[in-house]
C-alpha cells in the first residue's frame, strides 16, 4: 500500500503543470496554443520569458526530477538497487507529460527526466548535458536531434558505467533508462494530440516529431506559432 500511494502521489505530482500555471498568471495566456505548443522551459522562454523559463526549468529539473528520487529514498524509504526506485522518477515524468489537469497533454518530460538522471547519477548526466549542449553550439536548429541523441546514449552509458559512478547498481538503472527513453519518444510522436499539418505527409510529420521534436521542418515557423495560426 505505502508503494502504491508513493506511486500515485509521484504521477499526480508530476502532472502539476508549472508552464502552464505561469503562462496563465504572468501573461494570461493558454501557453499550449503558442509556439512549439509545449508547456516546458523553451516554449516558456520563448512565451513568457528568461526569468520565467528558469523557474519553470528549476521546477522540472530539481523540484519534479531529481526531488521525486530523493524523496522515494531518503522520505519513503526505497532502496537505490530496488526496481522499485525506478516508479516514481517514471511516473514523474508520465504525469508531466499527460497530465490529467491539462486534458492529458503537457510537457516533452526532459527537463524531469535530467533531473531524476542527476539524482541517479551526475556523471552520466555531466556527459549528456555536453553532448547535448555541445550539439546545440554547433548546430543551433539541431536542438531537438541533439536531444534524440543524448536519450539514445543513456541506456548505453546506465549499462557500461563503473557502479561507483551511479547510485543504482545492476540493471536497475538500465531499465530506469529504457523507461525515460520510451516515454520521451512516445511524447515525441504523440505530441499534445495535435492534428497534422495539412500541407505534410504523416510520414513526414512523424519523422520531424521524432527526429526534430516538432511538426514542421523550418524551427522559425514552428516556435512563433500564435493561436490563429494553430486553429
């Protein structure tokens, strides 16, 4: 039962929908028409602005992702090597992303899911900020490839990494990893239910959503969407 409750109170926790709460109190808008549609820390940024894109980035990362692992061992008790441990970081990030307060849509989860990575292991999560970051450098509109790639090294390196570089030991964070990983590409595909792009194949559409998390090829057109143009 105290599972259960911890499992439960982990997805309600996360379904909590900063962006959303602070596009509506800080410029009283419905952030999910605007932009990329997502109510994470870039769409905040690009909607609301910096300051607001760091509270809302500091929400995911610390509060919902690293908070939700912290919380499981160090308040409720689970054990770092028990797959039990991987539930609430999951289901974190699941609530996050279909919240049940948004019509269950919501946020891509990756801002949560490096958050819940740093509490698991800030080695790993070190080399896939570089990577992503670095990515980005070189090429700014690659964001969302960048991302892809550093999801796709995450099992790869949760597998290969001394245990005393990670506080999961075994295979229990190796399918923590699986379960980021399949949830961030079901978001990706599933996007915030949003209808198809008239002018775009659906093969096409599916390829963007995966490969450059968004509908559309040119990155311009799709983060200054407004609401007339998203009707």
């Amino acid at each position: 039962m105290e599972i259960a409750a911890l499992y439960i109170a982990a997805f309600l926790f996360g379904s909590v929908p900063t962006g959303y709460i602070i596009g509506r109190l800080v410029k009283g808008i419905d952030i999910r028409r605007y932009g990329s549609g997502n109510i994470g820390a870039n769409n905040v940024n690009q909607q609301v602005g910096k300051k607001w894109m760091a509270v809302q980035a500091a929400s995911d990362l610390l509060v919902k992702g690293a908070g939700s692992v912290w919380f499981s061992v160090y308040v409720a008790g689970v054990e770092w090597n028990s797959l039990l441990i991987i539930g609430p970081p999951l289901l974190v990030m699941a609530g996050n992303n279909w919240s049940p307060f948004l019509k269950f849509q919501g946020g891509r989860g990756l801002g949560v899911a490096a958050g819940t990575l740093l509490a698991f292991s800030p080695v790993i999560f070190g080399i896939l900020i570089v990577v992503y970051f670095g990515g980005c450098l070189i090429r700014r509109s690659g964001a969302g490839a960048w991302a892809l790639l550093a999801l796709l090294l995450l099992p790869v390196l949760s597998f290969v990494m001394p245990e005393g570089l990670k506080m999961a030991e075994g295979l229990t964070m190796v399918w923590y990893s699986i379960g980021i990983v399949g949830l961030a590409l079901l978001k990706r595909l599933l996007a915030n239910w949003s209808p198809f792009p008239g002018d775009l194949p659906r093969r096409k559409v599916f390829f963007n959503r995966l490969v450059r998390d968004r509908d559309v090829d040119d990155r311009a057109q799709w983060v200054e969407r407004i609401p007339d143009a998203t009707v």
